[in-house]
C-alpha cells in the first residue's frame, strides 16, 4: 500500500503524481472529485474514488454515472465503514 499526498499545485500535476504512484484508490475533498472522475481515461490504474465529504442524492446521481463511464467505483466517508 502506498499513501501518497498529492497537494494541488495544478490539475496536471495531480494526474502526474497519481499515475507515477500507479494509485488505485484516492481521498479527495467534494470540490475535486469531478476533476479526478472526469480524468478516468487518462488515470488507468484508479478504480475507487472516496469523497472525504459527503453527497446530496443529485450530487451523488451525477458523479456516480460520470464515475460508470470511467469504470470507476465512487463513495464517500460514511460508505467505507
């Protein structure tokens, strides 16, 4: 298990480190889980992304058909227990 923190510095950086790490799964605040599930093709190895916040039903609806065409898993905090 590699933890990697990955601070914004820029949207291309954060897909950098994520691929270099070969990450499969990242925490990420709300604001930026679109970004990262709207980058699914260009991130191959993620598979899970988890919102440290928690989603509204259309909010969850939303990102959760974005996350189907990535082929990626999306839950939040109160989801992992």
């Amino acid at each position: 298990m590699r933890v990697v923190p990955v601070l914004e510095k820029s949207r291309l950086t954060v897909c950098s480190r994520i691929n270099h790490a070969e990450l499969s799964i990242v925490f990420a605040t709300l604001d930026h889980v679109p970004f990262l599930l709207s980058r699914g093709r260009d991130l191959p190895a993620l598979k899970l992304v988890v919102s440290m916040d928690p989603m509204e039903d259309g909010e969850r609806r939303a990102l959760e058909y974005l996350a189907r065409d990535k082929n990626v898993k999306l839950m939040d905090m109160a989801e992992r227990k």
